[in-house]
C-alpha cells in the first residue's frame, strides 16, 4: 500500500524547500495544507492532484492580491 500526499505550495515554498530556508515558517504563512489522496485507484489519485493544484492557485491569488 502507497500514500500519495499533495501538497500545495508557491514558487516561494518551493524556494525554500530547495535551499533548505524555514520551509514550516513559509508553510504556515502561506496556509498550506496536505492533500491526501482517499485511495490507490487513478482517480482518487488524480482527484487528490488536482485539488492540490487548485489549492496551489488559490495560495498564488492571495498572495498576489496581499501584494506578495
């Protein structure tokens, strides 16, 4: 058995996981909660990707919109 865990994120979350900066502070800040797929099959897989990917686009806008 797998578990597939999505998680939303920025170019400045992916920043700091990359070079290794504060990512739980930038997490926090951020709001970014885990996706986690409800089972192994392609769609619940998908289903979670997807709304992962949403999330990630709702996490853009409002820091677009705070001036971030």
């Amino acid at each position: 058995m797998s578990l597939r865990v999505y998680l939303p994120t920025t170019w400045q979350g992916l920043t700091c996981l990359v070079t290794g900066e504060d990512w739980p502070s930038v997490r926090a800040a951020l709001g970014a909660v885990a996706v986690v797929a409800k089972g192994e099959s392609e769609d619940e897989e998908y289903a979670a990707l997807m709304t992962a990917a949403d999330a990630s686009l709702a996490l853009v806008l409002a820091a677009r919109e705070s001036g971030g």
